[in-house]
C-alpha cells in the first residue's frame, strides 16, 4: 500500500510541474527571441549580431525557466526525486531528441542551399516544411513520452508563423515579416502561459515537503 502511494504521489507531482505554464511561456519566449533577433537585423546590424542576439536570448530563456521552476515550483509540489524507471524514460527521450535535431538539422541546411529534392516538390515551402520537422518531431516526443500534449498548441503556432511568412512571398529569415510572425506567436504562447502560471501560483499554496522517490 504505501509503495502504491509514493507512485501515485509520484504520479500526481510530475503531472503538476508540467501544468505550471511556465514551459509555454519558455517556448514562447524562444519564439519572441526569434523575433528580437529579426528586428536587430532590421534596424541595420549584421546577420552575426542576429545570430548572437539569438543565442543570448535563448540561454537568458532557458536560465529563467530553470530559475522559476526552483522558485515558483518547487516550492509547491516538493522537491521530487523521481523513479529510476521515469528518469531512464526521459534519458533515452533526451537523446531520441537529440538524434532527430541533428537529422532535421541536417535536412534544413540541405534544403536551404537547394539541393533537396523537397525543393522541386515544394518549392518555397520547402524550408518551412523542413524547419517545422525540427521543431515537431522533439516536441512531439516531449507531448507523448512526459505527457504533455499543449506542447503540441506550440508546434502549431510555430509551425503557422513559417508558413505565414512562406504563404506571403517571404523568406523565413525576412527581418520585419519574420518578426511580426514570430512575435504573433510567441505572445499567444506567453499569453497560454501566463494565464496558466497564475492559476498554479493562485491555486497552489507554498509547500515545502519533500517527496520520496518510489523506487521504480
């Protein structure tokens, strides 16, 4: 009985920090940083002030998404150490993840220099359908293997701001179209996100406890 319980708190708490909002505000924020990163070049600096724009945008991203889970979080569901079978799960999702980023990777360089033959069937679609597969495929897996199917809501804004801008004639690294796009989306996502951050943050008093792991 109390090794049903542990598993089933185990359960109910790994299900609780996926429902926080903060994930859709992270993805979001990588959407707007793509943004952020477009406009720079608009406004005149060179494709590599773009590029390191980016990068710095994104690691600021992921910094505060790890520093609200330990503190907006933790605090609440407990400082949770999972069980052996869910944190195998997770390794192998990671380098499942990891494999089909640089395949997809591989693939959209491919098809940007046009040598692709998703170039002769698609045409200018051929790089958003491609940039999409980067995108979906790990996200996919993150909604299937951790249980968190609203990741999939964020593929598809994702996905919709590449093909806006291939529907509209531009290209997918268009300073304005591409910013305009990108900030459509990521402000939806940041929006879900926030919406269900306060919801968690309202509902969810402060707790400290410290659950044990099952042992699985």
């Amino acid at each position: 009985m109390q090794e049903l319980n542990l598993r089933a708190i185990e359960t109910r708490s790994w299900k609780a920090r996926q429902q926080d909002g903060l994930f859709d505000m992270y993805f979001g924020g990588l959407m707007l940083a793509i943004s952020i990163s477009a406009l720079t070049e608009a406004f005149g600096a060179t494709s590599l002030v773009r590029l390191i724009t980016l990068m710095v945008l994104h690691f600021s991203a992921a910094g505060g998404f790890a520093l609200a889970k330990r503190r907006y979080v933790t605090p609440r569901v407990g400082a949770v150490k999972f069980g052996v079978s869910r944190v195998r799960r997770s390794r192998v999702l990671q380098i499942a993840i990891g494999f089909c980023v640089l395949v997809t990777a591989a693939l959209v360089v491919w098809t940007a220099f046009g040598e692709s033959p998703l170039n002769l069937r698609l045409g200018r679609y051929a790089l958003p359908t491609v940039v999409t597969l980067v995108v979906g495929i790990p996200l996919t897996a993150i909604a299937i293997f951790l249980e968190f199917g609203r990741v999939l809501l964020h593929a598809a804004l994702f996905a919709a701001a590449t093909f806006a801008l291939a529907a509209s004639g531009q290209s997918f690294m268009a300073p304005i179209p591409g910013a305009i796009a990108f900030g459509v989306s990521g402000s939806i996502s940041v929006a879900i996100g926030a919406v269900i951050f306060i919801r968690f943050v309202r509902r969810i008093p402060t707790d400290r406890t410290e659950v044990p792991s099952d042992g699985s």
